[in-house]
C-alpha cells in the first residue's frame, strides 16, 4: 500500500495512493491542480548515514567505516515531491544524492534489529542535496530545503534488494542495489535507535549509491527505487 499526504482546498490529508488517486475517509483527490503530493510524513528529524556503500567509498576514497557513519538534518529541510529545488546562492557545488529512506511509525528506541519491521511504516526516497563547498556536514548538508523526500510511503516493500537509478537531465548518473549497502536497513535502525527516541514520521536515510553528482539550475533530478517510485524535483536558480 502506498501513503500519500496531499493538499487540497480543505486543508492536508493522509490517504491510499492508486495510479494517481488519494482515497481518504471515503472521498476520492486526483493528484493535479486541486491536489498536490507534499511529503509523505513531517519528522521531527531526519536521520541519515553516508559511507554505506562500497563503491561510494572508494569512488571518494574514504575508509570503511566500523559502524554507521550519521548526521541529522533539521526538518526545514524536507522539499515536497515535484517542489522546485532552490540552488543556493552561497554554494557552487550543489550535488544530488539519491536514496532510499524509511519513515518511523511510533516512538522508539533500542530496537532490536530484528524488531525493525514492527517500527517501521515504510519506505520512501530522499535526495540528500549537499553543498560541497561548505565547511562541515550541518553548513553542507542541513539547510532550508536540502532533503527532497517522497513521493510517497510504501508500506509493502522488502528493503533488502532494491534496484535503484538517478537521472539528471534524462542523463543516467547512478545505478545500484540496496544489496550493496554495508550496514542493512534494519542495522542502521537499530543502530541509532540506541541514541536516539525515534519520534512517529522521523525519517532514517540509508546513504548514497556511487555517483552523487552537481546539479545546475535547469536540471531535473528522478530518483527511482523499485518497488517504491519516483521522486522527481526541478533545480532552479534561487530568486
């Protein structure tokens, strides 16, 4: 099943996504000028790992880490699907990061991995935007609108061998499988909920394939999982 949050003319509302159409408490929203698709949950806190592929460690060339390497950004910087990504003025190296994330169900902590499924309420995509240039990972990665997330919330899909591709501009720039990942979903779950009381909508993020890339003003960005869909913002110049 697939979880939509939407606005309408009466205000937000929740529902089942189906091949365009919201059903919510019995009424029917086509997605289009009268309902728009907003992020899939509001997280008190997006959790999110990089270093968890292998590819991506030797493309940049770092160490493999031990344990999840994590950072948090701010939930100003959730970007509704289909939102147009404002290219910073204070950044020339804005990069993409297309990856899969999942969205908490309830309040938790020390969750067992094998537990993770029961915490869970699904899955969705998040574009990890990152401004390379910038000193550190909160100047780089935790500003207003870095962290594009959606289009939705699939609750029936088996995280653990995924296929996955970026586009950017129709060009092909990455291309991988969640099998690939060093730490599995459920063990980064577990992992940070050791430290952290997962609140119901945070959002955990489980890195980046090989290939992140920059982005131009101009670009459209499509960040496709399987099983999951398409997350798909436009980079524009800031106004």
């Amino acid at each position: 099943m697939r979880l939509a949050r939407i606005r309408t003319a009466d205000g937000v509302v929740t529902g089942e996504y189906d091949d365009g159409v919201v059903t919510a408490d019995g009424e029917q929203y086509e997605i289009g000028d009268d309902a728009a698709l907003l992020a899939p949950c509001e997280p008190s806190a997006l959790y999110c790992v990089g270093r968890n592929y292998a590819a991506t460690v030797d493309q940049m060339d770092y160490d493999i880490p031990d344990q999840p390497d994590w950072f948090i950004k701010p939930p100003v910087s959730v970007l509704d699907p289909g939102a147009d990504i404002e290219y910073p003025g204070w950044t020339d190296e804005l990069t993409y990061a297309g990856e899969l994330a999942a969205v908490i169900d309830r309040e938790c902590s020390d969750v067992a991995e094998s537990e993770v499924s029961d915490v869970v309420r699904g899955y969705t995509i998040l574009n990890d935007l990152d401004a390379l240039d910038q000193p550190g990972r909160t100047a780089r990665k935790a500003f207003d609108g870095s962290g594009p997330l959606g289009p939705w919330i699939e609750t029936d899909v088996d995280p653990a061998d995924l296929d996955m591709t970026t586009h950017v501009g129709g060009e092909l720039r990455q291309e991988a499988n969640t099998q690939q990942m060093l730490f599995s979903p459920a063990e980064v779950v577990s992992f940070l909920s050791e430290r952290y009381t997962f609140q119901p909508g945070d959002v955990v993020s489980f890195g980046s394939p090989a290939n992140p890339g920059l982005v131009e003003p101009g670009d459209d960005v499509e960040i496709w999982y399987e099983g999951v869909g398409t997350l798909e913002n436009t980079v524009v110049a800031q106004e």
